[in-house]
C-alpha cells in the first residue's frame, strides 16, 4: 500500500490482504470505503473480524479505530452482522 500514513494505521499484514484484494493505496481504500474493501476482504480471509472493519474504517478517517466514536462503531458493526451471517 502505497503511503506511509496508511503503515502508522493499519497493520502490515493487513495491508498485504489488501493488496491480495487489489487495493494498493490509500486513496483506493478511501474509493471503495470500508464496507466494500472488508467485503473483498472476507473473499481472501474468511476469519477478518469487526475489528479488521473498524481498522479500514479508521485508516480512512486518518485515525486509529480505538479512536471512531460509538455511532460509527454501530453503524459498523450493523454491517458486519448482515454479512458474516
């Protein structure tokens, strides 16, 4: 992935399933959105968690996901039972 920032945000080994995922900036991530990069995602690693969402999410937003406040967590977290189930 190509922008340090992104290093500081997310881990590395997350970054390489993005990549798996034909996702190599940041600036694609921040195109496609959390909700569709965790969907590709789930193609390569079934086991991506809510946490892996909350990362994306906070890697757009610029910030870590300990960070995003509790309505985004909701919304997210709505998501990602709609789709693991």
């Amino acid at each position: 992935m190509t922008n340090n920032k992104s290093e500081l945000i997310m881990s590395k080994r997350l970054i390489n399933k993005l990549e798996k995922c034909e996702i190599h900036s940041l600036e694609e991530l921040r195109n496609i959105g959390s909700r569709t990069a965790f969907s590709k995602l789930l193609l390569v690693d079934r086991s991506a968690s809510l946490n892996t969402l909350y990362a994306l999410e906070g890697a757009i937003r610029g910030v870590r996901w300990h960070q995003l406040n509790d309505q985004i967590k909701n919304d997210l977290k709505l998501f990602y039972k709609s789709i693991k189930s």
